[in-house]
C-alpha cells in the first residue's frame, strides 16, 4: 500500500469559522470518539512492543521518545510521569524532543529537519542494544525521528513507531511500526487534535503496561509513587488502611517512616 497522508486531508467539516460554540464542540467531540476505535486495531503492536521491552527493562534497558513539536512533547510529558506515578528514576524512560527542551514551549526552527541530530542525541546517552527507540511522529515523516531509527536499528537496538497515517517513513525504519489511523483533523492539518489524542493513549499503554509487569502496581493501586504532595500522602494513607486495616493517623506514620507505600506494607508485614 502506498504512503498516504491521511492527517494533511481535508477537514470533514467546512466553514468552521461560521459555526456556533456549540456547534463547534458537539463536532469535534464527534471527531473525537473516533480516536479510541483507532487505538484498539492498533493494540495488537503496543502488545508486541511492550512484550520486547519488559525483558528488556528487567536487564537494565530504557525506553527512548523521539519526536518533534506536539509529538515530542508528549513522548516528554509521558517520560516524565514516570518518576511520580511508579516511583521509577527518571533515567529509564526518556523524551527527547527536536530542538530541546526550548523546543517545549516554542517552536525551534528547522529542528525537526536535521536527519542526524537524533541519533547523536542518543549517543550521548549511551544508548545500547538493551533499550528501545520509540518513534512518535504523527505524519511519520518527521527527519529527525527517522534520522534516529535508521541509525538506532543499524545498530542492533529495537525500534518502534506511533503514526497516524499508513505505511509511512517512519514505520520503514520500525521493526514494530504502531498505527491509529484517526482520519483528517477537524482543523485540517492540526495533528495537536485527534492524531495527539491517540498518540497520548498510546504512550499511556505502553508505560503503564511496562511499569504494571515490571511490579510497580499492586492490585490495582500505585504503591511506588512518590509523596510529593498532602493529596498523595493522603491517598497512600488510605491504600495502607485497606490493605492492613490500621488506624489512618498509625498508617500515615508508617508510610512518612518509609516514604512509599510498597515499603510501608512490607515492613510493617515483615
């Protein structure tokens, strides 16, 4: 099947500029519910990708986002919930974005375009054939993305893609090329809308799944995350209360003493 754009077609809906709020929001959330439909015929290649790199995590290895503008920064907003939701170092699931960390909050000229930029990114932190490139790019013809997978699957290391669109660049360089095909965007070309939605869903499954089988989740709570906050103190204080049915203040106290919840559990058990 040859490369089709599908995300730079034109809007199903015309003359937005004459509809009303209303109008407008009962469209896009019409759009919208196309995004998960998409997702679950791609779930088959978020399976076979988490399966690769569960093994590869046990032995050390990280996972690596690249992507450019909305892209990017989801694979950076994905990387970096990882620390405060499991509990896991910020080392092992990383986002770079084309042009920086400048590039989060304002567009970088041309950074998206450098076809080699990626990959020394990459190697100045030592990547290696225990960790996973995961190319996001809803187009799938992003340089700097692609520039980073050719290189990274030259080179031994497992390589993974999330497009919106069939058969694209990106998925050529993929030994598990992820697919949504959500359709044009309600404003045409605005790949931040259905294409970010799904590409945001799919990041979620791949990090959660990987942390759940990597025994970050117990039952169905988060017992590593960090007690950054009175809201989250407070909720590991509840989860120690229905698992050892202590008093709340005893719980609270013990989970401060040893400042995660898995830990608390475990000592107080020992």
């Amino acid at each position: 099947m040859a490369f089709e754009k599908i995300t730079e077609k034109s809007s199903l809906y015309n003359d937005l500029d004459q509809m009303s709020i209303g109008e407008l929001l009962y469209n896009m959330n019409q759009e919208d519910q196309k995004v998960p439909l998409a997702v679950e015929k791609a779930l088959p290649a978020i399976e076979k990708l988490v399966s690769e790199i569960v093994p590869r995590m046990k032995k050390g290895g990280r996972i690596f986002y690249m992507g450019a503008g909305t892209s990017g920064r989801l694979g950076v907003l994905d990387a970096s919930e990882i620390p405060p939701t499991f509990g896991m170092p910020n080392t092992l699931v990383i986002g770079l974005i084309a042009g920086g960390e400048h590039a989060l909050r304002n567009p970088v000229e041309n950074a998206e375009d450098d076809f080699e930029k990626g990959w020394h990114e990459l190697l100045d932190r030592n990547i290696c054939n225990k960790d996973v490139v995961v190319g996001i790019a809803a187009s799938g013809t992003t340089p700097y993305v692609i520039g980073a997978m050719r290189h990274a699957r030259e080179n031994g290391i497992l390589t993974a893609s999330v497009s919106c669109n069939p058969d694209t660049p990106i998925a050529a360089e993929a030994d598990i090329a992820i697919e949504a095909i959500v359709g044009p965007e309600f404003v045409t070309g605005s790949t931040r809308l259905k294409s970010g939605t799904a590409q945001k869903l799919i990041l979620n499954m791949i990090t959660t799944t990987t942390m759940i089988q990597l025994g970050r989740v117990k039952g169905n709570k988060m017992v590593n995350m960090q007690l950054s906050n009175a809201k989250l103190v407070d909720r590991g204080t509840r989860m120690i209360v229905e698992e050892l049915g202590l008093p709340y203040d005893q719980a609270k106290n013990l989970l401060l003493m040893h400042g995660e919840v898995k830990a608390a559990i475990d000592a107080y058990n020992k």
